[in-house]
C-alpha cells in the first residue's frame, strides 16, 4: 500500500485503529442483540444466529477493505 505523504502515522493509525472496531463491533453487538432478545423471549436461538450474521458482516466489510487487483498481464 503507499503511503500519502499528506497523512500523519498517528493520522493513519487511527483510521486503521476505527476500522479494526468497527468490525470487531459488527460481529459481536448482533449476538449480545441476539442474546438480549432471547432473554426476553424465552428462547435460545436468536444469540447464535446473530453472532453467524455478525460473522458474515465482519467478512464482508474485510473484503470491501482489500484492494481489487486484476489479472496479471
């Protein structure tokens, strides 16, 4: 990856530092949500379904973050 001269390490750390919770962020609060809504309900299955959605969110924002590459010539 280059590095724009513009951006301070401390500048660039921080925008990696949000990225990484966020996505850590996006796969845990759907399971806790899941848990939640399961205490109320009375059921047991909404806390591991949330954290599997929460799995596959936190993949898709890892590949969204990847750089696209094409073939090689």
């Amino acid at each position: 990856m280059v590095r724009d001269p513009d951006v301070s390490p401390v500048g660039e750390a921080m925008v990696w530092v949000s990225r990484i919770m966020a996505i850590g962020l996006s796969m845990f609060l759907p399971g806790v949500a899941g848990g939640w809504v399961d205490a109320r309900l009375g059921t047991r299955f909404l806390g591991p379904v949330g954290f599997v959605v929460g799995l596959a969110a936190a993949i898709l924002a890892l590949s969204r973050l990847t750089p696209r590459r094409g073939p090689k010539a």
